[in-house]
C-alpha cells in the first residue's frame, strides 16, 4: 500500500507553523494559559491513538510502520479538523479548549467532519462531468477523478491506475481545494449562460480557470459585454497599464465586481484566495505587456 505518506515526526508537528493546534499548544504556554507539559501531553494522545489504530488495522500479528504512519496522519488532521470547528479559527476559544486536555473529543468531532467533508467531495465528484462549469475547469479533472475514488470511511484513495496500491487523500487540504472548486463553479454560474457559450465556441477545447479568467478580468475592466476579446479590447486593457503599473483604481472595481459576482454567502478564505489569484494574473498580465500580449487571452478577430 502507498499512502503517499513521509514518517510523521510528532515533535514537528506541534510547532508546525501550518498546524493550528500545534500553534495553539505554543501560543497557550508562552502566555501561561496552559501547562509546560501540554505539549508533551498530545504527544501522548497522539502516540496512543496511534498505536490504537495501527493494531485495528493491522494485516498480520506485528503493527506496520504504513500503518503506524496512517494512525498518526489521520489523528493529527482529526484533531486540527475538530480543533478548527470548535473555536472558529479563534486562538484564544482554541486555547481554552485544548486547556480542558479532552483531545478525544475534539479528534471525534474531526473524524465526523472529515467523513462528512470526503462524501461531499465524492457526490460532487458525481457530478462535476456533467456540469457546463466543467469545460471551463479542467485544472481540476484530476483532483476531482481522485476524490470520486476516495473512501469517506477510510480516507484511502483506490485508484486503480496507481501501480503501488491506494493512496491518502487529506480532508483538510483537500476540503480546501474542494471548496475553490465549488467557488469557481459558482462565479461561473452568475455569468450569463450565452457568454459562456461564445467563449466555449471562440476556444474549441476544454480549459483550465485561469484561461476564462483572463478574458474575465479584461472584460470586466474595460465593460466588456462578453467574455471573448478583440484586438482592440485588449488594446483598451493593455491601455490600463503605465510603466508597468496597472491602474490601482481599475484594479480596485475589479476586485469588487468579483466580490459582487461572488455573492456574501461563500467561505471568507476561499474567496480571499480566490482574490488572491485574480490580483496575481492582474500582476503576471502586467508583466507579459508588450508586443506578444494577445497571446494572454483568447482573442477573436472581427
């Protein structure tokens, strides 16, 4: 079995600047709001339910260093899971229920999360090939394949192109690149169904977001009734750049046209990073300016 998994160094991950619990166990202790030995408490948690785990799974009388590696892998991202609902991303709820050292509670309330969150993943998986969104998302085909492949009980991933046996999918980075995927699909049914249409039509073939998104951003910025450019939309757009600056005002409308086209309801951190990307093609857009510029979008002479 490969799970895609390097040794987990507990150690590591209680001062992972990644990991909210271990940035919670240190953020509790260097103000006295939890004991110097918690820490070490979760290590011990940590190592029990591993162990715990590795002899629930195990294929033969001794406990394999692959499950050893899955026991710990799956506590840790329960408990970053649970940890994460129960606070709400806020340090200090977070560091008063890791004071309460009920760590069982929290790796349970992580489990039922991720569960929850695999089979979304996979009934959306279900379905992402019959949606017109599809054509249009391509970056995300093989993520998705990978997700409609994945156990919600087991967390393992039963691909039967891996030559090397089933692999882990992590529910909470995963979870994350599931809800770009379903933010994406969203923006792109706000926009009219006719635009979509002409773009799919101008283009000929599946694309990745990012070759939409220019177009998007270049019609958005001039007031552009479609999504497909002309030779002279793009002049319009390119007439926005000065010295290599891109015109701060524009930007700023973009960025709230996005917003708006968003809606108020989506996740706030997928839709920073959603914003996050579109004000990183604006910057890689200003950088290709120059003579080869129409080669960024999907133009359409008339």
């Amino acid at each position: 079995m490969n799970l895609g998994l390097s040794t987990i160094d507990i150690s590591r991950f209680l001062v992972d600047e990644h990991s909210f619990l271990g940035q919670t166990i240190k953020l509790g202790i260097d103000y006295n709001q939890l004991p110097a030995n918690a820490a070490e408490a979760l290590r011990m948690y940590l190592q029990s339910q591993t162990m715990k785990f590795g002899q629930r799974n195990r294929n033969g009388i001794a406990i394999g260093r692959e499950e050893l590696e899955q026991g710990v892998f799956q506590a840790t991202v329960c408990l970053e899971i649970g940890l994460l609902d129960q606070s709400d991303g806020d340090a200090n709820r977070a560091v008063e229920f890791v004071a309460t050292g009920d760590f069982e509670s929290l790796r349970k309330r992580g489990w039922e999360l991720a569960f929850f969150r695999l089979k979304e993943m996979e009934d959306e998986a279900q379905l992402f090939p019959k949606r017109r969104e599809a054509a249009f998302l391509q970056d995300y085909s093989e993520p998705v394949r990978r997700w409609a492949l994945t156990a919600p009980e087991t967390w393992l991933c039963l691909d039967p192109e891996e030559d090397d046996g089933p692999t882990i999918v992590n529910p909470l980075k995963a979870y994350d690149s599931f809800l770009d995927l379903i933010l994406r699909i969203s923006l792109l049914k706000s926009l009219p169904s006719d635009a979509l249409k002409r773009f799919g039509s101008a283009t000929g073939t599946k694309g990745p977001f990012s070759e939409l998104l220019r177009n998007l951003i270049l019609g958005l910025a001039i007031g552009k009734e479609n999504l497909v450019a002309t030779p002279s939309d793009v002049e319009a757009f390119e007439g926005l750049i000065t010295d290599g600056v891109f015109d701060r005002d524009v930007l700023d409308k973009l960025v709230s046209q996005f917003e708006q086209q968003i809606g108020p309801n989506a996740d706030t951190g997928t839709v920073e990073r959603l914003l996050t990307e579109i004000r990183t093609e604006i910057h890689d857009l200003v950088a290709f300016c120059g003579p080869d510029f129409q080669d960024q979008f999907v133009i359409q002479n008339v």
